[in-house]
C-alpha cells in the first residue's frame, strides 16, 4: 500500500500483490480512498463495496468502507 501510495507501484501491482484475504481487503479499501480523492466515484463505490463485502467486519477497513459508501451514495 505504501509503495502504491508513493508512485512506486501501480494499482494493477498493488492489487496482484495482495494475496491474502487481509490483504486484499486493505487493497480493495485503499483503492477505494485514492479513487474517491481522485474523483472517480464509479470505481471509488465498486472498490468500496468489494471492501464491505470481503473485508471482517472487525476491520477498520470494513467499517471505512460502510461509512464512505453512505456519504458517498446516501
């Protein structure tokens, strides 16, 4: 994520990269945030809602995911 975040690894790399479940759902989250400080609101729900539908529900992550879901689509 950090190396995503930094410009050293692309989101295709980021998200082959994840390869346990924990990990696919911090990369399906994160997506999620930089698509949505980007704009992109289409992606930024597909990518939210993948993270709510994978992530534990007693992952920060999850609960992120919840919450910018409804301020996104209320």
């Amino acid at each position: 994520m950090i190396d995503f975040y930094l410009g050293r690894r692309s989101l295709d790399e980021m998200g082959t990269a994840a390869s346990k479940p924990n990990e696919k759902c911090e990369a399906a989250f994160y997506t999620g945030e930089w698509q949505l400080l980007r704009g992109d609101k289409v992606q930024a729900t597909a990518s939210l809602q993948l993270a709510a539908d994978i992530c534990p529900k007693t992952f920060t992550e999850y609960t992120g995911a919840i919450t910018e879901l409804k301020r996104i689509n209320p």
